[in-house]
C-alpha cells in the first residue's frame, strides 16, 4: 500500500511540475485588449455608454470616425483617441503620453505594468494586436493584416 501511495505522490508532482512548465511557456506578455474599461472590437455606442458613466468624465467629443477623450485621474496619458472601421468597431486607441513625466518614464511605466518591453524602434506583435510607441503617443491597435483578411472574409 505505500508503494502505491509512492506511485502516485510522483505521479502527481511529475503531473503538476508540466503543467507549471506548460503555463510559464504560455504566458509571456500579452497585448493590452484597451485602455481601462473600453476594448478594442467595442462599438461606437458602447463606449459613448462607458464613458458617460466614469465618473467625472464628462469630456470627450464624437468626431465622425473617431472619439477624443480628455483623460483624467491617469498619472501616464492626457488624451486618448478611438478610432473605428467602416462597421464602427474600435479598432485603434492612441494614447498621448503626459509630458511632465516624459516619454521614457511613461514607457518605463507602461511596460511594467503590462509585462511588455516596446520602445520607440521596438513594438510589441501579438497575434490579432499590436502596441507601439509612435511619436509621444503609445497606439494600442488590431494587427493590419488580421482585421483586413477578417474582413475579406466577411464578404
């Protein structure tokens, strides 16, 4: 009997040490979906809804295309710009970066929060997303050529 019970405490630190080894190959850094509560592939009347009910946010503008925000309670960003596709879904949010902390300290901070390491020759490409730095503004967008073959195929 306590060969058996041998067996299978082995077993199951065999079985468990793969499937922490499984997990750590797997979850590297992953591509923000957003920026707070608004997610990319959102539609123009959700995020409107979002952002009215943040409280104290009661500036941001429709423009055509596209929604500005004037960011609030955020020590990183000032401004923020989602931009949609012709089916009004959010497929790109630029983050202006604020100024008094400079570039490097926002991307320092940026990245440690998110576990990501782009820089501005260097951004980060994950399968649908990517996170790049472009000028003082960090663009959180869908992947060019996903969105435009998913759009091939929808038609």
């Amino acid at each position: 009997m306590n060969k058996y019970w041998g067996h299978a405490l082995l077993g199951a630190i065999v079985f468990l040490f793969c499937i922490s080894v499984t997990t750590i190959c797997f979850a590297g850094p992953k591509a923000p979906e957003g920026y707070r509560n608004v997610k990319l592939g959102m539609t123009k009347p959700q995020i409107i809804d979002i952002l009215k009910k943040e409280p104290g946010n009661d500036s941001f503008e429709e423009m055509g295309d596209e929604i500005g925000e004037i960011i609030r309670n955020d020590n990183l960003f000032r401004f923020a710009i989602y931009k949609f596709d012709s089916q009004g879904q959010l497929v790109e949010i630029n983050l202006q970066m604020r100024e008094i902390l400079g570039r490097d300290k926002v991307l320092e901070l940026f990245n440690a929060q998110h576990g990501l390491n782009i820089e501005p020759s260097k951004k980060f490409v994950e399968s649908n997303r990517t996170v790049e730095v472009q000028d003082n503004k960090i663009v959180i967008k869908f992947a060019s050529n996903n969105r435009s073959r998913s759009a091939k195929s929808n038609q």
